[in-house]
C-alpha cells in the first residue's frame, strides 16, 4: 500500500492519518518513538494500514507532542487543528 505524500483532502481523516503516518515514517528516530510509544512492530503497522485503530494511534501521536505535530501539518499543508479534528472524527 503506498501512503499518499499529501491527502486528497483534509476533510479524509484516513487519508491524513495515512499522510500523517508517511511523515512520522520519514525519520528514522520519529518512527522508532512512534513503534516504541504505540507497541506497534513494523509487521503490525503494516499490517494495520486499513484499520482505525491505526489511524487513531497516527494522529494520537502527533496530537501528543506538539512539535510534531505542528511540523506534521506543515509538511502536509494543512492546519494542525485538522489533524486533531482528524482524529476527533475517526474516533466517532
């Protein structure tokens, strides 16, 4: 599966978890921390691509470390406030 470098649109919270998700996955000591904080291995989180769950632990993680998640929606071109809205929605 390949994760999207920009979501189609922020109003996709899956498709800005799964941009959100390429993000933390470009650097190696984000991702590590991201594997390390949720318990996900690397099989799990391919793994768990489709899922909520999985969806909800990307923006969770950001939302938990405001630099991150500041630089996050910089990179993706969306206001930080969208991937916590995001998040709010995949949790409904």
């Amino acid at each position: 599966m390949t994760i999207p470098a920009n979501p189609a649109s922020p109003a996709d919270p899956q498709a800005l978890a799964l941009s959100a998700l390429g993000w933390i996955v470009a650097d190696d000591d984000r991702a590590g921390r991201f594997l390390a904080l949720t318990g996900l291995t690397p099989d799990l989180l391919r793994a768990g691509l489709g899922y909520r769950g999985t969806h909800v632990a990307v923006i969770d993680f950001l939302c938990a470390h405001e630099p991150d998640l500041v630089a996050a929606a910089d990179s993706l071109g969306v206001k930080p406030e969208a991937l916590a809205a995001a998040g709010k929605a995949l949790q409904a």
